[in-house]
C-alpha cells in the first residue's frame, strides 16, 4: 500500500488509476481504525477496482475543550489494518498539508447542521464539510464511502456532493456493533468497562423504542422514554433522542417512510451517538 503526504500526490496517483480505466472508491478517516472502517474498505471494494483511504484527525471538527489533543493516533497500526483489508493507497496529509499558511475557505450546508449534533457542537459540521470538500476534490473518487453511525454527518455530506457538483457519488455503509450491540466507534476506546457498560443502554434504547412505535405507542411517550431510558443507565447528559426524516434530519411528529430514530448522550466524559431505521 502506497502512502502519500499531499493533495497532488493522491490526484496524481487516482488520476493515473482512473486512466486505466479502474473505478476507484475512497474511504475518509481520522484514524483509530476499527472494524467499522474496514467494513468501509470492504464497501468500497465490493464497488470499485480501487480503494483508497485517508487519514487526518480535523482540528476543525473539533470545538475548543472537546478531545482533539486526546484524540487516539497509531498510523502504523491504522495502514497495517488497511493494507491487510485491501487499501490500495493511503493519504495522511499533516496540518500544513491540509490547510496551508493562508488558508481561508469554509464550507457550511445550509438547515442539516442546525439541528441534532450540530445544535451541541455549533461549527463542528462546518469543519467536517470543509475537510470533506478538501478531501474529495483531491481524491477525484468515483465512490466515497461514510459510515452510517454518523447519520447527520453523511445526510450533510450527500446533501453537499450534489449540491456543489463533487462527482463523487456518497455511499452510506451499516453501522458495525460488537455482538453486545454497541456502535463500534474509535470514541469507545476512552470507555472505562463500567461506563462501557453503561453506554449498552444506548442501542437497547433505540431498539426498545422502534419495537415500541412498530406496535403503535404514541411517539412522544416512546421517546421521553428513551432519553429517561439513557438517564437511568448512568448517562451524565442525554443531547437527544428523536425521531427525524432520515434526509431532511427535520423532526416528524409520526412515524414515516425513511424515519431514523437518533440518540445521543454523554457516559462518563464521552460522547456517544448511535441511530436506527424505524
Ligand atoms: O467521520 C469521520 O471520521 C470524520 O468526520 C471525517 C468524515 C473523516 C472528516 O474528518
């Protein structure tokens, strides 16, 4: 697996692929690679001739106080997982690769970042959709891929594909659970077992909550129950439990067709989201 440092050398070496005729598909990361990302890899392969990858962990993303500095890093052990899944190519950028002395551009979706996550981290969504932009405009992907855990995050980012005419078509992957149901996540690695166990109560509350709307229980009761659900299990804060139009992310007074349910909350001093088709 080739790795490459700057914008041009991950043009120039999909440019090449691309000339070839081969179909290639991308998988943007910030690292912590866990079986989730490699279900990516394997998405992208299932499509693709080609899968390429990416590392950088955004400051952007990241509000003053959150864990950016504190964020896991291990890029040998992330390309030897990616290498072994089928990576062709690795683009680990640093912050001077990324953003340029000078640098002086954002990219902000209007409504989508408004609401959910982006009404607790106001501005992480822009970050995300600018480093996204970056990303695919050197990546010249035909595919890029995003995993489902971060719902509103890949809505913003199909929604900003066609608007601003990327030509990279986004592809949403299952989220992956460990067999006690919890969304792989690289957060989880900062979960002390007792918060570990805690945090369970997260997709058994979406679960509880899609079983109770699929037998008919009206949807506010189903999920006051939920974020108490959450607040009983010893979360510290519940940001929210709501069911919303899976594109739109507008909130729905009922049940509908593309409905996801979506729940986040922070157990011990981490944040955790997870989300489900109803
Ligand atoms: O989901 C992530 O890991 C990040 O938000 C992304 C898409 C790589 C942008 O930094």
């Amino acid at each position: 697996m080739q790795i490459v440092r700057t914008p041009a050398a991950l043009t120039a070496a999909v440019e090449a692929w691309r000339r070839d005729g081969k179909r290639v598909a991308f998988v943007p990361t910030m690292g912590a690679l866990h079986a989730g990302h490699l279900a990516l890899v394997a998405e992208g392969l299932a499509r693709a001739d080609i899968v390429t990858a990416s590392i950088f962990v955004n400051p952007r993303q990241f509000a003053p106080g959150e864990d950016l500095s504190r964020y896991p890093r291990d890029e040998a052990g992330d390309a030897a997982k990616l290498a072994a899944a089928g990576c062709s190519l690795l683009y680990a950028p640093d912050l001077a690769a990324m953003y340029p002395s000078g640098f002086a551009s954002f990219v902000r979706v209007g409504g989508l970042p408004d609401v959910l996550c982006g009404a607790v981290r106001p501005g992480h969504f822009d970050g995300v959709a600018t480093v996204v932009t970056k990303l695919l405009a050197a990546a010249r992907a035909d595919f890029a891929i995003f995993g489902e855990k971060d719902w509103q995050q890949l809505a913003i980012v199909k929604r900003m594909a066609a608007d601003l005419d990327l030509g990279t078509e986004i592809i949403g992957a299952p989220i992956v659970r460990d067999a006690d149901g919890l969304a792989l996540s690289s957060r989880n690695l900062y979960l002390a077992p007792a918060d570990r166990a805690r945090a369970l109560a997260l997709p058994k509350a979406l679960v509880d909550a899609r079983t109770q709307l699929h037998t008919g229980e009206p949807l506010a009761a189903v999920l006051a129950e939920g974020s108490l659900a959450l607040a009983r299990a010893g979360f510290a804060r519940v940001d929210y439990f709501e069911l919303v139009d899976g594109e739109t992310l507008a909130t729905l007074a009922a049940p509908a067709p593309g409905a996801r349910l979506m729940a986040a909350g922070v157990v011990g001093k981490t944040r955790l989201i997870d989300n489900m088709e109803v």
